[in-house]
C-alpha cells in the first residue's frame, strides 16, 4: 500500500497561460519553447511562493503532473501559511512574471488545498484526499471564476480547511473573499471555497445547474 503521510496538500495546475498559446501551431513545433519555459517558471514562483510563506520546498515532497505539480508537507510543518500568506505571495510573482513576459508565456493559475492522509510509494501519491483535491482543481465554478474575473489566480480550498484554518484560527484572509462552491466533479461533490485576489470580479461560484458536472 505504501507509507502514510497525513500532511497540507497542495496542488497547482498550469491553464490559460496567454490567449497567443493556444493558437500557436503545435505541428510546427511552435508551443513546445513556450511549455517548457512555463513549467520552469511555475516551478520557480512556486518555490518562491512557498518559502516566503514559511513553507520551504524542501521540506515537503512534490509529484509533477506535466502541467502542474502536487505538493505535500508532513505533519510538524505548519499549515495555516498556506491561508495566511501563500495566496497573496504567489499573486505577487505571478503578476511580476506576466509584466515582463509575451502573451504566449502569461499564466494563469488554479491552485487547489486540502488537509487529509495521503499514501505515497514509489509511483506517487493517492489517497481520498488526493482524488479531492483534484476533483476541487476541476470544477468548473473555479474554472469559470478564473476566466471570467480575468486574475492571474484561482484558489479553493475545502470546507475542512476553510473552518479550521481560516474561520477558528483566526486567519489573517478576508472571510468576505471567499465564495461557497456547490458542484459535482465526476459524480463526487464538491463543497469548497473559492478565493479570488483583492480587486478581481467575483465569478458566481455556484453551478448553474444542480446536476452540472465536471469532465
């Protein structure tokens, strides 16, 4: 089965990273620069973004999914950092990236977060809690939210993160910018919170149709 690591689980993925990209011709081997340059940059403001919060890098372990990477810190590294401060550090890099970056090679990102058991052996992590966490990544009010508000960020967190780290503790994150997400992602429910930066439109964050689901 593997060993258990019951620990902060974070997941980022890479998407609409400039209107240009997608048009780019992948025949002629047009994209290929601009995808490796993306995942160098995400690596690097996600490091940055996680050692300014007081999550170094190398106290956790990581997974790369192609597009983006999971994250997980073991019991003993402190979670309420990834409320705190991580969402607003890694608007900050993001926002600096894109200034001095081509259309092509802007990014947005959806960053997903949850707290649960994770098993881990030599091909990688799994769990309920990994399966939830993507399944937040993928639901379409997060998606909807990031392409509609036009931020260079979407964050959602799960219920049990939201009422432990964010409400009981006493979070230094605005309750109020946080939005309720309703939804199903293939046939799981989801109840999650979506944060959005300071300044970008609120997407409604509930599905418009009680039995919409997510491919």
């Amino acid at each position: 089965m593997g060993w258990l690591l019951a620990g902060v689980g974070v997941l980022v993925m890479l998407a609409n990273v400039g209107s240009l990209y997608a048009l780019l011709d992948y025949r002629l081997g047009h994209r290929l620069p601009f995808q490796l340059h993306l995942r160098t940059s995400l690596y690097g403001i996600l490091r940055a973004a996680l050692a300014a919060s007081g999550m170094p890098w190398e106290q956790g372990q990581y997974e790369d999914r192609g597009d983006g990477v999971v994250v997980i810190f073991p019991p003993g590294v402190a979670a309420q950092p990834v409320v705190d401060s991580f969402p607003d550090r890694l608007i900050c890099l993001l926002r600096r990236h894109n200034r001095f970056s081509c259309e092509p090679a802007r990014m947005q990102l959806r960053v997903a977060v949850n707290v649960g058991p994770v098993y881990a052996d030599g091909h990688g992590f799994s769990g309920d809690d990994v399966v939830y966490l993507c399944r937040m990544l993928d639901a379409q009010p997060l998606r909807r939210a990031l392409a509609e508000s036009g931020a260079e960020l979407a964050f959602i967190i799960s219920d049990y993160v939201y009422e432990k780290l964010v409400v009981r503790r006493h979070s230094l994150a605005d309750l109020s910018s946080f939005r309720p997400v309703r939804t199903r992602v293939k046939r799981t429910p989801v109840h999650a919170w979506i944060y959005l930066p300071a300044g970008a439109p609120h997407a409604p964050a509930r599905d418009r149709s009680a039995t919409a689901r997510s491919d």
